[in-house]
C-alpha cells in the first residue's frame, strides 16, 4: 500500500532526564571521587517517519521509551537533540501562527481514561474548552457542537451536562477521543489507549478508532505493549528497546518474518487463544533498569543467539528487506 | 499425580448491604478444584472474579459478607470455622498473590523479615530453619542468588521480581490452594511469561492447586487445565480449556473469544458485544446476559441452570450454541 | 454538628452586634467608670442597665465588649486567612506549575518564613509599623501565607503529574488557563481544611498580641486586650474581667476547629479516590 507524503518526521530524537554532576561533586571529582553524570537515554537517536493516513503501531515494553517518544512526537516534550517536522518543515523554524496550527493538528489520546479527564468539568465543557478558546467554534454554538462530536464517537448526548465519574471506563475513553477531535486534528497519537479496558469494550474502542481513521482521513501513531492489537491495526510497526530502535517493517513482514531476536520473543509471548497448554519457554532475564543499559547491543544479556561482538558495538539499523530493517549483527553475517 | 479433590466450593453466595439494599454480587458459584490443578477464572470488570477469591479466602471487608453456600477445603467447610481458624488456614493450607505485589509486600521491612514472618506464623521453627525454606522457596521461583535477595528491600526489586517474591512467599508453607488475583496484568509480556513457565513448573512439581484470576483469555488458554467463565456475579460457563474454548457455548464466553484482535482478520471491525455489562445493582431480571444477547427469548427472563455441553463442560444458557467456533488451529 | 450550630450561633451574634447589646463599648460617652469593677449581675449606678457578666476597671459592660470583641477576632481572623490564602495559593499554584527555578525560589523563601516563629515576625512588624487594625490583618497575612503556598504546591505537584494536565498542554491551552481552571478546583480541598483551621490560629494570634499589648488600642478592645486588662486584676478575686473574655474565646476557638474537622473528614474520601 502506498501512502501519501510524510506527515511528521523525527529525525535523531534523543531525549535524556536525570542531571549532571553538580559543583559540590564536581569539586569531589577533582579530588579522587568518581561521581558521573546521571542521565537516562529514554530515547536514544530514534529516527520516525508516518505518512499521511498511515497507522504505525509503536511497541516495546516498559523502559523502551515509547511513551516519551509519543509525547515528543505530539510536542508536549521537548527532545535534547533531533528535529521534529511537520509536512516537511522544522516545528523550531515555523512562524508562531504555523506552529500553533501544528500543535492543534497532532493530538494525543492518553492510557488512563480516569487520569485523563478533569473531574471537576462536565464533558461539554471538557469537549469545548479548547475549540471555544482557540476560536475554532462560538461560545454560543457550545452545545451543538458537543452534541455532534459525541455522535461522532458514539456517546449519547444525555450525557454531555454529567462528570467524568458518571462514565464507564469505555464512556471516558470516548470522552477523551471526542476532546482530542474537538480541535480538528490530522495526526493522533495513542498511548496505550486501550490498554486499561476490558476486552469486549476494547473491541467497541478499536472499532471507533478504525471508523474515525476512515471517516476523517486520521493518520495514527498507535503505541501499544499488545502485539495482537497492533497487528489487526497498523499498516507499519516500530519495535523499540530501550530507547533504540531494534526493527521496523510493514505489519505483513515483520508478523511473518520477523528479524530481532527481541521481536521474535515478543511474538513467542504475543497473547493468542490456544487449545493446548503452552510449554513457556520465555526469555530469561529482567529487562534491564534503563539506568544502567547493558554496553554494545542492549538485548544481549537475553538473547539467545548474542556473540561477543554484541557486548562491545551497538549493532545499527540496516534494511534487510524493501521497507524492513533490524538493528542486529546476526544479519551481518553470511 | 492423585485425583484428590483439594478445593470444592458450592452455591456461594456474597452479599452487599447497603443504603438501598442487599445487592448481591456473588450468585450460586461453584466449582471443583483438584490437587496440581489449575484453573482459570475469567471475567471482565464487574464479574465477581476477584470478590470470588476474597470469599474464599476469607478477606471481605463490612458490608460485604458470605451469604451462604460451602467452601470446602480438602473436606474442611472454611465458613463453619471461626476467625482464629480461618487466621491459622491463611497463608498456611491457602495463600494469595495480588496483582499488586506491593499489596503483599511491607516496604518497609526486608524480604528476609517477610517470608520469616510468613513461615513463623504457622510453624515453630528457628529461625535457621526458616531461612532454609526460604531460599528454598526462592529457587523455586527462579530467583538466583536467593541470599543477597533476602536482604534485600522490595523497592530494590523490579516488577517482575518482586511478584515472583510474592509467589515464593505464599509457596512457603506449602499450601494446598494459591489464588493469585491478576498477578500478571501489570507485568510486561516477556516477563509475565517467565511467570507462567515457574507457577506451570510448580504446580506440576507440588501437587498445588491454582485458581488464576484474569480477564486474559489467552494467559489461561496456555495455563489452565480448566476454566470458569464469570458475568454478573455467575459462572455461566465452566469446564475443560479445549472444551471451552474450541466450543464456547454461552454467548458471552463466544462473543468474548471472537472480540480478541488475534481473531479477526486484520483492518476489518472487530466483532463487538453489543451493550454494557450492567451494574451489580440493576441486575436484569433472569439470565443477567439476555439484554445484549442475540439469541434471548422469552424464556431468558428466568434464570438459567447449568447445562452439561459435553464431558467436562457445563454452560448456564438456555439456548447455547452448540458448534465449534473454529478459529483456533 | 456542635461546632457548627456554636459557630452559626457566635458569627450572628457577631454581625448583629449593635443590635443585641445594651451598650456600645467604644463609645467613651457611654461609659461611666463609677461602673467600674462591679460583679456580674449588677445594675449601673444610675440604674439603667444590668450588667449581666459584670463590667472592667473602666466600666465597660462585659457582656457588650465581648460581643464587639468576638466580632473583631472573626473578621480579623476571616480577612487575614482569606487575604493569606490568595497569596498563598497564587504562590504556591506558580512554583508548582512552572517549576525549576522559579519553584526553588518560592520554596526557599517560604522556608525561611516557615522557620521563624510565627509570633516572632509579628510583633517585628508591628514594631515597626505600629498598631491598627490594618495593620495587625496585614502582619497576619505575612506570617500565614507561607503555609498555604506549600499545602497547595504538594497538592498541585500531584495533579501535574495527571493526564488532564498533558491533555490541556496537548490541547495547546494558555498557562493561565490550565492554572486556574484545571489545576486550581483539583487543589481546592487540602486548602479549604487548612484555611479553616488557620483561621482559628489567626484568631489566637491576634488575641495573643493584643495580650501582649501590641494589637488593637485600648479603645476597641478585641478579646485578647480585654484578657490583658483584667489579668492584674485575677488575683483579687475579680475574676470575671479575664475569664469571661477567655471563655468567649475559648469557645469560639473549639468550635472553627470543631468545624474544621469534620470539613476535612467530608472533603477526605474524595481525595483518595
């Protein structure tokens, strides 16, 4: 499937937290002490490229950097080095009015359907707030509008003048879907949008999120730890692991022919209904503290196939395929 | 491995009192549980799962109490005893693991203070000896170096670790039951399958019982020898994995399986269960499914009694479906 | 339920004062220091007024300077709470929302101001800035705003690690806004029980200067400057100038914090939720 031009393009996104070494321990330092620097890679020189209408599923587990890079992606952070574009331009060069456009365009869905809603507004105003704000709507037309966003995402309209509390857990995510529509956008990113629903109303969510991709034209960036979600939904998918990229190939390659040791035990652990009782052979090891990554490749403590070469040098993005590449020096062999 | 029935529970009942009314939250639960078993007690939010291992247990909270019904444990009906009995029971013949091992574990104290406590709760042992047990216990779970561990704190510990601490604590006194409440949800999915390989090894090894509480149909489909499909406060479906899961004859157990992403075709809407789960409180009268069911008739306004499906495999419909799914290989 | 009937029962006679007392305490006309001294349940020497609690050393009767001297106490203690809560709260809303810098900066110097004894700074201030009304509401709000700065800024630290925070970034939403309309009514709860407590500390605080002779003037007497006035006078058995007063204040201490109380077991539930 070919897609239209890039939308939004991370180029070298490198985001750290933590702290450098202060004075106090910087003047121990001169006298024989070893404090260093203490940063977190949550990012680590990640490349991102979604098309227009595309839907590129992000996973990896906790620590892979996946949330921070959504929130770098929609800007609500901001990256130590790297550049954020939009429809080919850099965000840091943009005039103000262009930017403040942008910002309205990528708009992000968040994980905790409680956390993600004021309890102190009712959903019309919720929904409101930030078109009436922003000038896109008249305060008059408050009710109108809400009333047509709701039918959007399918909440009965009874339910504008109610609190958060009042909803379901499904209700809430729709809440938050209709807010983050409320503004027009072209470009969503999910955080583990499902994530914290029950499985029949996480059918009935999926369902709305393929609906508004079809109805509005909405390109997504779906982060999920749930391969089997992202499988039914993404045209691409991103595989990180902490803070790197270790494989990215369209749905069909990498389900089919997936590369990374790493995916591959994603895959093994991927949640699927069977009739007999698995024998679980699982990857040994914890996944590592992203303080202290592992040297060189950061999966080789648990990976199966890991040479010597992979504790010393970090393997680098290479295309194995049309539109695949893996991270993994097993590929460089033959 | 004996066929010795562990766990039997019958007809329990749990209730609610509160300002307007007696709401009933646990209705007419029953199952059999053997030694080695495990089985998987499936149900989404608001399905009584958890509140099923609390009456068991022994651990609900004003206003909630056992209403009725029998929790037999190897013989033993739990609800005749008084609460120095059931004190002596827990942690000893039956144990729990919360989906929250910081639930289970004091933060302030080390693990070692812990699994001691644990052990000498029930036996009078030294504390040498209990320490034996303990990185005994450890080993069992998978956790190397058992002795720097003990000393360790539980913050000191990742996710993963500090659930299979919570396993090897309630492991320690040899139960015959474990019931572990969503262990594994909040887990990342590799880690949650070395879980899974050490409770699978366990339950073979020690002829425990398991009861995994879960909204995960597929951890239970690779885990549990039988499964308990819980809605409304009912078991409506109940029986062998492979007999349920090949032929889900309630709808809602069929309507759960074909919601699953894995088994849809890909970019095409998800089959959906149309309606919401209703509230405890304003239970439909009769089969509490009926209102989103599409095969509710007349008849669904009383309240259905198990069927048997097949060997092994009861359903509470009146009229359940009675093909295979054919969706699994 | 106590405390608040008690508090309804006082903050009326309060603001109705003028109507419910024989005589205007501040009106030195009206005072006749023959009175002076007399017993509770005594009429005035021209017989015009029983004096149910008795009178001070200047005639005043007790009765009439009590219910003029609870109604300072409550609107000093009402608008240097409310004064200090709005600086406070503005404060503190701005270290938490901002961070950084700016958060160590506010943070430090409500440490500082923490670290001083509260009666300490006061009578430094008015020291130097003399007595009045005016100004002793004024030094209350400066040794009392620290406190609500760092309730609402723990407060306001937890709801900015909330998602409906991102989401009002997300949604591109003015700094102001998402202070004031998102993050302000999520804090609103540990503030309201602290405020209703402190104004009973802001009540001691100005009867203890006034004891101490450095509130209001003699001529509008609050209930701590009329404790003070008859405390030389305890031990020659005219109790009744001091213990009255202390009792009214007594009273009307125990009943805020009555209220307090049980305003904080109410809001608590939901906190947790």
């Amino acid at each position: 499937m070919s897609h239209e031009k890039p939308l939004l393009q991370l180029a070298g996104m490198t985001k750290r937290f933590g702290h450098s070494v202060d004075p106090l321990h910087r003047l121990l330092n001169k006298l024989g002490a070893s404090h260093r620097d203490q940063y977190v890679y949550a990012v680590n020189d990640v490349n991102l490229t979604v098309s227009s209408k595309e839907v590129v599923g992000l996973v990896g587990e906790s620590g892979c950097g996946k949330s921070t890079l959504g929130r770098l992606a929609v800007g609500l952070l901001e990256p130590d080095a790297g550049t954020r574009s939009w429809r080919g331009e850099d965000v840091k060069l943009m005039p103000a009015e262009a930017l403040r456009k942008t910002r309205l365009s990528v708009q992000m869905i968040f994980q905790d359907p409680y956390a993600s809603l004021n309890p102190r507004r009712r959903a019309v105003d919720a929904v409101t707030e930030a078109p009436i704000h922003h000038g896109l709507i008249a305060a008059s037309d408050k009710k109108s509008f809400a009333q047509s966003l709701f039918a959007k995402v399918g909440l009965a309209p009874e339910m504008m003048e109610r609190y958060p509390h009042q909803f379901s857990g499904g209700q809430r995510s729709r809440l938050g879907i209709a807010r983050a529509l409320a503004v027009n956008p072209e470009f969503l990113v999910c955080d583990e949008a499902v994530a914290a629903l029950d499985v029949s109303i996480q059918a009935q969510v999926l369902n709305l999120f393929m609906k508004l991709r079809a109805d509005l034209d909405l390109t997504y960036l779906f982060i999920s730890h749930d391969l089997g979600v992202v499988r039914h939904l993404a045209d691409r998918v991103v595989i990180m692991y902490l803070g790197r990229v270790v494989e990215e190939g369209t749905g069909g390659e990498i389900f089919a022919r997936a590369n990374h040791p790493y995916t591959q035990a994603l895959l093994a652990e991927m949640p699927v209904i069977r009739l007999e009782r698995k024998t679980y052979q699982p990857v040994v090891g914890e996944i590592p503290s992203p303080m202290h990554p592992p040297s060189g490749c950061h999966f080789h403590p648990r990976c199966p196939h890991a040479m010597p070469r992979c504790t010393t040098e970090a393997p680098l993005l290479r295309e194995i395929a049309p539109g695949h590449r893996s991270a993994c020096h097993l590929n460089d062999g033959s | 491995m004996t066929a010795t029935t562990q766990l039997k529970v019958e007809n329990l009942v749990t209730e609610f009192v509160t300002r307007d009314g007696v709401v009933r939250a646990l209705d007419q639960v029953s199952f059999e549980l053997r030694a080695g078993q495990i089985m998987g007690l499936v149900g989404e939010s608001g399905s009584g799962k958890s509140l099923t291992g609390f009456s068991i247990m022994g651990l609900l909270d004003a206003p909630g109490r056992v209403a009725s019904g029998r929790i037999l444990l190897k013989g033993q009906d739990l609800r005749t005893m008084n609460a120095e009995q059931l004190r002596q029971m827990r942690g000893n013949r039956m144990a729990m693991i919360f989906q929250d091992p910081m639930m289970t574990l004091n933060p302030v104290m080390k693990i070692s203070a812990q699994m001691i406590e644990a052990i000498q709760a029930h036996r009078p042992v030294s504390k040498q000896v209990a320490l034996d047990a303990c990185r005994a216990a450890l080993a069992m779970v998978g956790i190397p170096s058992p002795d720097e561990r003990l000393q360790a704190y539980p913050h000191q510990f990742s996710g993963g670790m500090r659930q299979r601490v919570a396993i090897a604590i309630a492991l320690l006194n040899q139960p015959d039951v474990i019931i572990a409440d969503e262990p594994t949800t909040a887990l990342d999915v590799t880690i949650q399958g070395q879980i899974l390989a050490e409770v699978q090894k366990i339950c073979r090894q020690t002829g425990t019982s398991v009861i995994w509480i879960t909204h995960d149909l597929s951890v239970v489909s690779g885990l549990a020898d039988h499964i308990s499909v819980m809605y409304a406060g009912r078991i409506v479906e109940q029986g062998a994995s492979d007999a349920v899961l090949a032929n889900p004859s309630h709808p809602y157990t069929r309507g759960l399986i074909r919601s699953v992403p894995a088994a849809n075709p890909p970019n095409q809407p998800l089959y959906q269960i149309p309606g919401m789960t209703p509230a405890l409180s304003q239970l439909p009268k009769g089969c509490a499914f009926s209102p989103r069911c599409e095969r509710s008739t007349q008849a669904c306004q009383e309240v259905p009694l198990m069927t048997p499906m097949g060997e092994d495999h009861i359903a509470r419909c009146f009229h359940p479906y009675r093909e295979p799914l054919g969706l699994m290989s | 339920m106590v405390g608040l009937v008690v508090l309804v029962v006082l903050v009326i006679a309060a603001i109705f004062a003028p109507w419910l007392v024989p005589q205007n305490p501040y009106d030195l006309a009206q005072l006749d220091i023959l009175d002076g001294r007399l017993p509770p349940w005594t009429r005035s020497g021209d017989d015009k007024m029983l004096f149910w609690l008795g009178t001070d050393d200047q005639g005043r009767d007790m009765y009439s300077a009590i219910i003029y001297g609870m109604r300072i106490s409550l609107g000093v203690g009402l608008i240097s709470t409310l004064g200090a809560l709005l600086i406070g709260m503005t404060l503190g809303l701005t270290a938490a929302y901002l961070g950084g810098k700016t958060d160590s900066l506010i943070m430090r110097i409500v440490d500082i101001q923490l670290s001083f004894p509260t009666i300490l700074i006061a009578l430094i201030l008015l020291a130097v800035f003399g007595q009045g009304l005016s100004k002793i509401i004024i030094a209350l709000i400066t040794v009392q705003w620290a406190y609500y700065a760092r309730t609402v800024r723990s407060a306001a630290l937890v709801e900015m690690g909330k998602e409906y925070i991102e989401a009002a970034r997300c949604l591109d939403l003015s700094h102001r806004r998402i202070i004031f309309a998102h993050l302000l009514p999520n804090c609103m709860a540990p503030l309201i029980v602290v405020a209703a407590m402190q104004i009973a500390a802001a009540i001691a605080l100005e009867a203890t200067l006034s004891f101490l002779g450095l509130g209001l003037p003699i001529t509008e007497p609050s209930l701590g400057l009329l404790i003070s006035n008859g405390y030389s006078y305890l031990m020659s058995g005219k109790y009744w100038i001091s213990f009255f007063p202390g009792v009214a204040l007594l009273i009307m201490i125990v009943s805020i914090n009555l209220v307090a109380d049980r305003l904080r077991d109410i809001l608590n539930p939901r906190l947790q939720k």
